[in-house]
C-alpha cells in the first residue's frame, strides 16, 4: 500500500498559465538558498523551450539555471544529482522542477518524486493543471495527489471578464484552436491566454447537436433532467 507520510515533503505550485506558478516555484527556491541555507537543484524537461535553454524564467523576468531532462525518460535527473553532489562534496537537499505537465504520465516522474521522497530529498515543483482542451495535463494531476495540503493553487484571471479562469486557450492565426490539434504546443502570451468557463472555446469536442463555436458551458452536455430518464 502507498504511505503518503514520508518526512520530507512535496510542495506543488499549481494552477493556469499567467498564475504566477514559477514565479513562486523561485521565490521558494531563492528563500530556501538564501535563509535555508539548502543546497538545490533545479530540472526543467527538455520540452520546455519558452524559458530558454539551461533556465527557468517567471513571467516577470526572474529566472535560476536548470538542468534538462528527457520529458519520456526522467530518470537521467539521477546522474545530473549525483554529479552535481560529487562536484558540490555534499548532499543536495532540495530538488525542483518547472513545468511538470510536460513530463506525460506514463513517464515514470510519479515514480522518480516518490522515489526522491524515500531517499529524503524535500522537492518543489510548478506545473499546468489542465491542457488546452480542459483536460488534466501530463504528470501535475498524479504529484497533486502526492503533495496532499501542500498542493498550492495559483488563481489567473480570464482576459476577457475577469473572472477566475482555469483553462489556457490556445490561439491560432485569431482563432481558438481545434479539439483535435496536438496537445503539446510550447507558446507564449501570443499563443495562451487564460480563460474562464464562460469564454473557453473549443471547436471540435464531439458532443451531437451542440455549436462547435459555443463557449465551455455549452459543449458539455446537458444537465440530464427526471423527464429524460
């Protein structure tokens, strides 16, 4: 059985894109290095090519060096640790990572936290909690689970209300881009934007009889009534 009592912790930043995710992931790890005195290291998957290459970066410009990692096959972060300990001549306390939904579920990044976890490294991370599409995004979902109350929230708001807004919308050429487009697409401001339910648009969900254009709210299926039973 899985015993989620470790003695070290996972603390997850989650949330939207524009919800200040890595902005806090490195306001953590910069509190923890300059008052913690913790040795860290931080790993980003090789995906993730917004940021920079060998780097994280919030929004705002704050940025720490990372090191990359296969997105399909994370286990390489073990020799980059050993490495950097050997060179170090200590133990590393702290492991981040930036944008774990890019890390897919079958990826084995569940296993390799857990893992990191037992072996008593604290761990930090940030990452998308849905996909373009609405739908749970790569390995966040899973460490969510893991970090149980250290699970953090980041709330973005919807460009065009104001209201909280969970979802990225993608954007192509002006347009909200298809259910069936890949779902990985690495972009900015000029491709995202956060939006709430209200003003999601997805073209292409396979729901009979409702307007491909219709916002979120519409494309799910009705709220079944006791006269269609």
């Amino acid at each position: 059985m899985l015993s989620l009592a470790r003695g070290r912790f996972l603390r997850l930043f989650i949330g939207n894109m524009a919800s200040g995710k890595t902005r806090h992931l490195l306001t953590e790890i910069d509190t923890l290095r300059r008052y913690g005195h913790k040795k860290i290291a931080v790993f980003k998957p090789m995906t993730d090519s917004r940021s920079g290459r060998g780097c994280i970066k919030s929004r705002k410009g704050d940025e720490d060096a990372a090191e990359e990692i296969s997105a399909t096959d994370p286990r390489d972060l073990w020799a980059i640790l050993r490495a950097k300990e050997s060179a170090a001549g200590c133990r590393f306390e702290v492991v981040a990572f930036d944008e774990v939904q890019f890390f897919p579920r079958n990826s084995g990044l569940f296993q390799l936290v857990r893992h990191l976890l037992d072996q008593g490294y604290d761990v930090l991370a940030s990452g998308l909690a849905f996909d373009f599409r609405g739908e749970p995004f790569g390995s966040t979902p899973d460490l969510a689970l893991l970090a149980e109350d250290r699970c953090m929230w980041m709330t973005s708001y919807c460009t065009k209300c104001g209201d909280r807004a969970p979802y990225p919308q993608r954007i192509i050429n002006g347009e909200p881009a298809h259910y069936n487009s890949p779902q990985i697409l690495v972009g900015g401001d000029e491709t995202y934007e956060p939006r709430c339910d209200e003003h999601f648009i997805l073209p292409g969900r396979t729901v009979p009889g409702v307007d491909e254009a219709s916002p979120q709210r519409k494309i799910w299926p009705m709220e079944v009534t006791p006269e269609d039973n």
